[in-house]
C-alpha cells in the first residue's frame, strides 16, 4: 500500500520568517539555518521546507503533518516521540537522524541518507523508503506494517525485537544485524534469499555443512 500523499498545496503557501521557534503552518520555509535549534513539541502543518538546515535540530514530540521536505540537512536531528504524517522527505541528508519511540504514518524517504539513523521502538505505518541509504541504522524493537523498501541499501541494520508485518524488502541490499529471525513477516526476493541463507540458518539453529 502507497503512502498518501502530503496536502500541501504551493499556492496556499506564505514565507516563514525564523522567529526561534517552529509553529509553522501553512507555509514556505526556504534556506533557513536553523541547526540546533531546540523547539520540544513543535507544530508543522502544511507546509514545504526547501533545503532548509535543521541539522542537529532538538525537536522532540514534534507534529509534524502534510509536510514536504527537499534537500534538507536533518543530520542529527532528534525528532523522538514525535507524530509523522502524510509527510515526504526527497534527498535528504539524515545521517544519525533519530526518531525513537516516534510514530510514522503515510511517509516517504526518497533518495534521503539515513545512515546511522535511530528508529528504535518507533511504529511505522505504510512507510515507504526508496533509493535510500539506512546502513547501521538501528530498528531495534520498531513495529513496521504495510511498509517497503525499494532500492534501498540496509547493511548492518540492527533488528532484534522488530517486527513485521506485510513489509516488502525486495530490490533492497538486505544485510541485518542482530537476530534475523525477527525478519519474519517479511517478503523478499529470490537473490536476498541466497544472500541471507547463512544468517537464517544460523540464527534457526541450522548446522550447514559439505
């Protein structure tokens, strides 16, 4: 299942001018510097941000609704227990960004960089992941349902506790860490099958031998 789309409409967009905080609504937010900025439990509403700079940006509990993000640093940033919806992010840069315990409905990554990214005991609904780059991220205890990842590179992606359901990993280089068995619930393809016969075999219990 695809994500719905984000409702945000250009024309109803006004320019957001900084004001040290992060209430916007309704709005443009351009080529703004805004890393480190600490605004807990911020307001977003249909709103666009264009390579916008929230690298290390403290934004936990955010609400963060029908927004669009392009060639936006969020590297670091900290959007723990926050609520994601109808949200795209495209060509992102997201390394060591961390959304822990969040709450992520009908959102998409495309061609973002989510290396070292932290979903710990997040809870993700028809998210979808296309082109990215999530090596040693960490989905330690993190629900997925009706999610998939396309195109997307997944090494030493830590995944004990997670669980599945309806995720499709097909296409994706697949290279978990942790216990594989938690990929229950998963699809994937005949090549990925190959690949990750000796982890599943493993972590079954399974002595191969010649």
């Amino acid at each position: 299942m695809l994500p719905e789309k984000p409702d945000v409409l250009d024309e109803d967009l006004t320019p957001w001018t900084p004001d040290g905080r992060l209430d916007v609504e309704d709005a443009l937010v351009g080529d703004h510097d805004l890393a480190e900025l600490k605004a807990p439990g911020a307001r977003v509403l249909r709103s666009r941000f264009d390579r916008t700079r929230l690298a290390g940006a403290r934004l936990r509990s955010i609400r963060l609704v029908d927004a669009l993000l392009a060639d936006a640093d969020l590297s670091n940033a900290d959007l723990g227990g926050g609520h994601l919806a109808r949200v795209r992010f495209e060509r992102c840069r997201m390394t060591g960004f961390k959304a822990a315990e969040a709450r992520l409905e009908d959102v998409a990554f495309v061609g973002c960089k989510l290396d070292l990214a932290s979903l710990r005991g997040a809870t993700l609904r028809r998210v979808v992941f296309q082109d990215c780059v999530l090596d040693d991220a960490d989905l330690t205890g993190a629900q997925l349902r009706d999610c998939r990842f396309a195109g997307s590179q997944l090494r030493h992606v830590l995944i004990d506790h997670v669980r599945l359901r309806a995720v499709d990993l097909r296409g994706s280089d697949v290279e978990p860490d942790g216990d594989v068995t938690a990929l229950r619930g998963a699809t994937i393809d005949p090549v990925q099958l190959v690949a990750l016969g000796p982890l599943l075999a493993s972590g079954l219990g399974i002595d191969v031998r010649d």
